[in-house]
C-alpha cells in the first residue's frame, strides 16, 4: 500500500490514462510501420519498436498496480505537531544556516524541483516524527547534516 495525496493520485491515474490512449497507440502503429518495411529477422526498427511497446506495457502495469494498491491521505486530519507524511517542514542547516523546505511525499510523487521528497529518502526518515525546533543529525551519502525544525504545516 502506497499513501498519497489527492493530487498525487490525481496526476498518476491521468498519466495511465495518457500511456493508454496517446502512447500506446503511437508504439504499436511504430511496431506496424517497421514490420511494413519487410524480413523481421534483420530489422533491428522492428526489435527497438518492440522493446518501447514492452517497456511501456510494463510501466502501465506498474502504473496500475500503484493506483490500486494507492491510499489517499485526507489532508484535513493530519497534525502539524511532528514531521509525517504530506507536511511541509522549513528546516536550517545548522553548519551552513541554509533555509530549506520539503514537503514529505510518496515514492510516486517525489519531485526534487518542486521541493518534494519520498519518505524513503535519509533527509524524511530522519525527520519523521520530530517536532518545531528539534535538531536532527541525519546521514546521507555525502556525510552527516545537521537540521533544525523551523516550522511544519500541511500544504
């Protein structure tokens, strides 16, 4: 079981819906024009048309099986009083007094350019459960940080 927001879930089920009725279309009539140009066994157009429509296939899947398996987070009955799933925490960098801002996500909705990070990442799991001014130490690959809790709220 994989939690979401609304959005998330939103996005995902329109993103299936695009596989299937824009790019699956678009594979096999890829598939069709190789085969058109004649002895299978020697077009590697036909076996690179193939290996997309199988690598597409096999995201729908995943896709399908993540919407299924999918439990949609109500916002309006989450806590801003410790980190959890779907809140926004504003944190500094003690060595480098950096202002930082992530929004804790599923796997699924994690997009670094938006500020939104998978809980699986070192930087969530540390800082889960912590509270406004907690200071947490969390290894990541790169070493050791130090964060403080500046604020939590739910987008």
């Amino acid at each position: 079981m994989a939690y979401m927001s609304q959005e998330g879930y939103d996005k995902m089920v329109a993103e299936l819906k695009r596989l299937e009725s824009v790019e699956r279309p678009k594979a096999s009539a890829a598939i069709a024009e190789a085969r058109d140009k004649g002895d299978l066994s020697e077009n590697s157009e036909y076996d690179a048309a193939k290996e997309a429509q199988a690598h597409l296939e096999d995201k729908i899947n995943q896709m399908k099986l993540a919407i299924q398996d999918a439990k949609i987070i109500d916002t309006s009955r989450l806590s801003t009083d410790s980190v959890q799933i779907l809140c926004k925490v504003e944190m500094t960098n003690l060595t480098t007094k950096a202002k930082m801002t992530y929004t804790i996500v599923s796997e699924n909705e994690a997009d670094l350019r938006a500020g939104k990070i998978s809980i699986k990442t070192p930087i969530a799991q540390g800082l889960l459960g912590k509270k406004v001014g907690d200071e947490v130490e969390i290894t990541i690959p790169r070493g050791t940080i130090k964060l403080r809790i500046d604020n939590i709220s739910i987008d």
